[in-house]
C-alpha cells in the first residue's frame, strides 16, 4: 500500500518560488524611523523654548529687583517736592491718621518720599539687600492701609467700584508680591532649571 507523498514539481516549484522582499503593508506595526517636528523634543522650537527658558532662570530675578527698585525710587524722587505727585493727598491723610494727627502731613510726606528713595537705591544696587526688605514691610503697610483706612474714598465708585486712587492701591499688591520673591532670595533661594525627561510634555 503506497502514500502519496504530493507532486514532485509541485515541490519543485514551491522552494524554487522567488521570495518577495516584505513591506510596510504586510507589517503594520513595524517600527518606523521618527521624523523630527517642531513642537517635538530636540526640535527647532523646543531648543528656543529651553534657550528662553534658561535666560529667564538666570536673569528674571535681577530684572524684578532692578525694576522694582526703579519704581520705588521714581515714586520716592515725587514725593520730595510738594504739589509733584499724585499720591500727596492720599498719602497726608494716611499719615494723619496713622499719627493720630500728631505728625504734620508736609512731614510724613517728605519721610515716606525719602524712605522710598532708599529702598529703591538697596534694590537697584544690590547693596543693603535685608535692610530693603524690612524697609519694604513697613512701607507695605503704609501703602496698603488706605484700603482699610480710606475705604469709602476709594471705593466711592459706581456699584462701590474703586475709584482711579482705590486703582492705585490695589496694584501696590503687585509690588507686595515681588517683595515676597525678592525676600525669598536673602537665604540663596534661587530659580533653578530642571531637567525635563525626552519625549515628556511641558506643564501646562
């Protein structure tokens, strides 16, 4: 009793068939070269991104005490001539009431203006760093005490909305708040650039 064991060309013609080199059809999921975009790692705009990123880390802090000092002294220079700024009313009755009257408001001008003026001459230079810090505390409090003192001045606005002096107080939050950063740089405290693991996205 014989097997049959198939065609002997049929064999013939299955080993001696031509092999067809494979594509990307026949394998989906084969890996394929990353082609480099911008908004990947290691592209055009990721390498902007870090450049700024690390000339923000370096200097911003310089820039907020160097501005923040520029301020205070401009507003401090006003207030040494009487009649020049803006503020010479709000800050009289601040004081006079601060004072119990006891202090004249030509006076308490001329000193908050002086006060100013040294604390924006330690932040420019960078000299007397902890004496402008403690400066700028007690002077937050004179600067934001209108809010609570001189409430129904500046908030005499339509519906209670601040009025143009009750705007200029409330900005002075802005100026407490870069006074916080500044503080926090007395003991080293500094920004630094962290390293961000490849292919991981930026916080958002």
């Amino acid at each position: 009793m014989s097997q049959h064991h198939g065609s002997p060309s049929a064999s013939v013609a299955k080993q001696g068939a031509p092999q067809r080199a494979p594509s990307t059809a026949d394998a989906p999921y084969a890996r394929r070269p990353a082609a480099r975009t911008v908004g990947r790692p290691g592209g055009r705009l990721d390498r902007l991104d870090a450049a700024v990123h690390g000339w923000l880390v370096a200097y911003s802090i310089p820039m907020l005490r160097l501005s923040l000092g520029a301020v205070f002294l401009g507003f401090g220079v006003l207030k040494l001539f009487p009649g020049v700024s803006p503020a010479q009313d709000l800050v009289e009755m601040t004081s006079m009431i601060l004072t119990f009257g006891l202090v004249p408001g030509s006076v308490a001008l001329a000193a908050v203006g002086a006060l100013e003026c040294a604390i924006g001459l330690c932040l420019i230079t960078g000299r007397g760093m902890r004496l402008a810090i403690y400066l700028l505390a007690i002077q937050m409090i004179g600067i934001l005490s209108p809010a609570i003192l001189l409430s129904h001045r500046l908030f005499s606005g339509p519906h209670h909305a601040p009025t143009l002096e009750g705007q200029y107080v409330l900005k002075d939050v802005i100026l407490a708040a870069a006074a916080l950063v500044l503080a926090a740089t007395l003991r080293g405290g500094r920004l630094i650039r962290a390293r961000r693991a490849p292919g991981r996205d930026l916080p958002r």
